[in-house]
C-alpha cells in the first residue's frame, strides 16, 4: 500500500478513486464499515481503493496541548489499512489553511481538484468544514453538484452502545483491554522504538524493553499479559509488560517495560509492536525490592496462563 504525503499530487493511476474518508483513529468497526462501502463502490466502478484521512488529527490542530490520545500510530494505521487491501492511504494535513476552508471549498478543492474523487464514503456523523457546518448530507448534496458521489455509513453498535474512538479511549484507561479489542475488532496495538533506560529489570532477572508511547493513548497503569512482535519478524511473541511510574523503585514519567518470554537478544533502537490482551492488576507500591521481585515472578506466571488460552494476533509483517 503507497501512502501519500501532504500536499503531494495524486498520482493519475489513483484518480477517479473511491475514498473512505474520515480520521480512522484505531480503525474500529464503525471505520472498517466505512472502508467496506468504499471497497464496494470501488470494485462496481473498477475504480482504486484509498482512505483519504487528516494529519494530525483536527483535534491536535485545535487543542494543541490535549493530553495524549490517539489509538495508533501512523505506522501502525497503514499496516492495518493494508491489511484491509486499501491501495493507498492519502494524508491531508489538518492546518489553519485547511481549518479556515467552508464545507464547498473543502468538497471542492480538496476532494475533487486535489483528489480527484469518483465516490467518497463516510461515517454518519462526519463533520466537515470552517466551524463544522458541513454534515454527511452536505456532503452528499455538494457531490452531486461537484461530480462524485457520496455514500453514508449509518451507526455500528456493540451490545447496543456507539462504537467510537472516544469509548475505545475510555475502555484503555480503564484497563479493559478485552472490551477495547472487541470494539477494534482483535487487540489493542502500540508500537514504538526500543529506549535505553535505567536497566534495573536486568538487575532484577527480568530484562525489559522499555517503550515511550508518546501522543498514544495511555493505559491505566498497571500490568498485562501481551504479545509482542519485531518490526522486522512476523512471529509474535507471548509477554508480560508493565506500564506506569515504578513507585517501589522511584517515580518517573510514565513507561510501557515489556518482558518478552523466553527471548534472548538485544532491543535497543528496534521497533517493537505490542498487543495488550489482558490486564492483571493495577499498579501498586511494594515494600521493598524483594516483594517486587517475587510479585513480577507471579504477574509472569499470571501472563503465560492468560496467553495460553489466547490466539496471538494475525500476522500482519509484509512477507
């Protein structure tokens, strides 16, 4: 799948394309749907399949020092969008240009002139435009009159709620891991290069790689069971990863440390991806090193048994 940077020109085999557009952040299912009505229209126009999708969100553009709170990287979206046999992923950077653009100059110049859209499907409650004055049925009414057709994707529910990004968020902070990959559709994935840093899990017996999430969602702070998978390998690899401040050993800002089992190896500077398949405690301040130490020995145990009645996640390296 080719991404296409900002301000970049399509390239002529992608015009005439039929788009899912939106921010696509975690691709959950309400997303994927979208997706799926863009791959249908494609597939009946013999037309190219992209997800046109804004960076950095618009939320970033406007609330600049928000806490962090995206679902995936940029790397990790067009593994996934990959997966899902999109051809190309369009980039349109979110600016005050862009931001200062009314709901006909955005369908105008950005999805016709720059795009050179055939189709576009969205979500229903996709806003648009200086203000957010554009609507999903705005956008339907300007395609008629600029030449591309518009498809709305109505409401996706699990057990009745919204699926949404914001209640995905929700579900991450809560720890429950199990609620957030049933509304993603497998686990929750984050990936990030290997850090250097004060190598007392080596000390202790128990080496980890630690991992900054920087603008990721945080999860609660606690313990998990996870797989993690190289960047460069396809297999995944069963785990156990902490993520928080340390307060036995000393408060620091928070920090995913990630023990893979059985793994011999250095890490540093290699991206590692990691999926949280369940959360087993909430982070706590010990006694002392050594009740830590006998707790970490427990918490390993705790992850092998949740894992061993788990299916890793697909794999999703490029062959």
């Amino acid at each position: 799948m080719r991404v296409i940077p900002y301000h970049s020109a399509i390239p002529p085999d992608l015009r005439g394309a039929s788009a899912a557009l939106g921010n696509f952040d975690g691709l959950h299912a309400g997303h994927r749907e979208v997706i799926a009505q863009a791959r249908k229209t494609a597939a009946f126009l013999n037309a190219p399949l992209i997800v046109a999708t804004f960076e950095p969100s618009p939320r970033l553009h406007f609330q600049p020092n928000a806490v962090p709170f995206r679902l995936m990287t940029a790397r990790r979206r067009a593994i996934e969008l990959a997966g899902l046999g999109v051809d190309a992923c369009c980039l349109l950077r979110f600016d005050a240009e862009m931001a200062s653009m009314t709901d006909r100059e955005f369908a105008q110049h950005v999805l016709r002139d720059q795009l050179g859209l055939r189709a576009v499907a969205v979500g229903f409650d996709f806003r648009f435009g200086k203000g957010r004055t554009g609507a999903a049925e705005t956008l339907r009414r300007l395609g008629e009159e600029l030449g591309f057709e518009t498809s709305i994707v109505e409401e996706v529910a699990e057990d009745g709620r919204k699926v949404s990004s914001t209640g995905i968020r929700q579900m991450i902070q809560n720890g429950d891991m199990r609620g957030a990959g049933a509304a993603l559709g497998g686990y929750w994935i984050v990936d990030a290069v290997v850090e250097h840093g004060e190598k007392r899990g080596r000390s202790l017996g128990f080496p980890t790689a630690n991992l900054s999430l920087g603008d990721i969602v945080s999860p609660a702070h606690g313990v998990y069971a996870v797989w993690a998978r190289l960047d460069e390998e396809s297999a995944w690899r069963p785990g156990v990863a902490s993520f928080g401040r340390t307060p036995t050993t000393g408060l620091r800002d928070p920090l995913l440390e990630v023990v893979i089992f059985d793994f011999a190896g250095d890490l540093y500077g290699r991206r590692l991806h990691v999926a949280f398949a369940a959360h087993l405690r909430p982070e706590i301040k010990f006694e002392g090193i050594e009740a830590l130490v006998e707790q970490m020995r427990d918490d390993a145990a705790e992850a092998r048994a949740a894992l061993g009645v788990l299916s890793p996640p697909l794999s999703d390296h490029p062959e």
